[in-house]
C-alpha cells in the first residue's frame, strides 16, 4: 500500500498541476513526479516515453498515480483497461486546487477487501465488483468471512471488465454481451439456487433506462449479495430483487474466456 510520505508527495503535486492532470510513478517506495504531455491535459494524461525511461532507472515502477482535477473519485474506462496493460497497481488522487483525497487504489495485485460492507467506488467496488470477487474467494472465503455455508463453486476467475460509470447510457450493455463468454447460461428463477445470479435494472428519474445494469448473487435460500450506489454491500432477502430480475444465470464454466 501507499505510505505517507508517498501519499503526500502525490497529493501535492496533484495539487500543483490543477487544473491539469497529474502523473507521476512510485519507483523504489518514492514518489516520482511526471509531465503532462497530453493534448488535453485537464481531462487526460500521457507520459512522454523519454521521460517514462529515465524515471524509471532507479528501480522497476511501482505504482501509477494520477489526479481527477474535480473528479470523478472512479476510474474512467481508459484508467481501467491502462492499469490492466500496465500489471501494476493503479491510484487516482482527486483533487480542487486546494486540497486533495486519499488515494483511491485499485489492481488485483492489491489485497481484496472484505466482501460485506464496502462502500461503492464504481469500477473498484461496485455490483459486478462484487459478483467477481465472490467468485475469486470461492467456497471457503465465503464461509471464512461467514456469508454462506451453502456455496457450492471452489475460487473461480471471471474476467474483468474495464467500464466507465453510466455505461448502460453510452450504447454499452456490458453484462448481457459478457455472461454467455464468461460460461454463464441464463436459467428460470424456478431453478434458483445460491451461488447462482440475478440481473435486473437500477434506474433514476434524472437517467431514466431499461438496459440491464445491476447483478447480485444468490447466497442462501432467501437471501441476495449485492451492491448499490451509495449503499454498503449486503446481504438482504431475496423476495423484491427475485421477482424484478430480468435475467437468472448460472455459471457452467464452459465461457471461451472463462
């Protein structure tokens, strides 16, 4: 994780540049402040390679850690498909000019956070986050961290999905075009049974939308695993979530990039 002294150095020149984007590296536990060379600077960033050489003669690099001048505190699509190229934890510092956020960190090279309670970052800690995640620790991390006894899948990778917040209002339909590929196929709620996954829609008067948008899991008999914005992740009863699902799936393990 990021020590103080790391944290403080980002911070500052991420206030510095606003309202630029800031980037700068961790290299060898220190932080490693970088030039902006993008065209839009206060919306993107981009590393002259030169500079990304000689920054990184003093050791293997890190950490990335940029600056959301004004936010958002998530990452963007681009962030995410980056950080997965890169294979090293990623950090956005937001920032107004005057003070700036604890980083928010991201990157399965980083320890996972306990499933139940998290608060929601989209793309970090979000509903597909936390289907993944249950899928990752497997039968005995969910009996460890005591949300079920009955389910029934060892640890299991599903792919990750690089997405920007409000994707279902951008023509992207991200978990009816992947579920198939990850070797899921779509069931009856009539055969639901845990660790099995409903997929419904959340929508807002002020972003209406009929797109799928949401997915939760099954954990027990009666009760769901989910998480919403604003909201903790939780465990709740089925019966609302079971009835309004527009989709069940369940996972066979026979997706081509599963």
């Amino acid at each position: 994780m990021l020590g103080s002294e790391i944290t403080k150095a980002a911070q500052a020149h991420a206030i510095a540049e606003f309202p630029r984007e800031s980037v700068g590296f961790v290299v060898a536990g220190r932080y490693v402040p970088l030039e902006n060379v993008h065209e839009s600077p206060t919306e993107h960033f981009r590393i002259d390679p030169a500079e990304e050489a000689r920054a990184a003669v003093s050791g293997t690099v890190e950490w990335v850690i940029h600056s959301h001048p004004n936010g958002p505190n998530s990452p963007s699509q681009a962030d995410m498909v980056a950080q997965r190229s890169w294979g090293i934890p990623w950090a956005i510092i937001v920032t107004d000019g005057e003070s700036a956020s604890d980083p928010i960190m991201w990157g399965d090279q980083l320890p996972m956070a306990p499933l139940l309670g998290r608060e929601f970052v989209h793309g970090l800690h979000d509903c597909y986050a936390l289907i993944r995640d249950t899928y990752r620790v497997g039968r005995e991390g969910m009996a460890a961290q005591g949300l079920s006894e009955n389910w029934p899948f060892p640890a299991i990778e599903l792919p990750e999905v690089p997405r920007g917040d409000g994707w279902w209002s951008e023509g992207q339909d991200l978990y009816v075009d992947h579920f198939r590929k990850f070797g899921f196929r779509e069931i009856s709620i009539r055969e639901a049974q845990p660790g099995d996954v409903f997929l419904g829609t959340v929508s807002h008067p002020s972003a209406p939308t009929d797109k799928i948008n949401h997915g939760g899991l099954l954990v027990e008999d009666d009760l769901i695993f989910h998480h919403l914005p604003k909201r903790l992740s939780r465990r709740e009863p089925s019966s609302i979530w079971a009835r309004s699902a527009k989709l069940w799936i369940r996972y066979e393990g026979d997706g081509s990039d599963a």
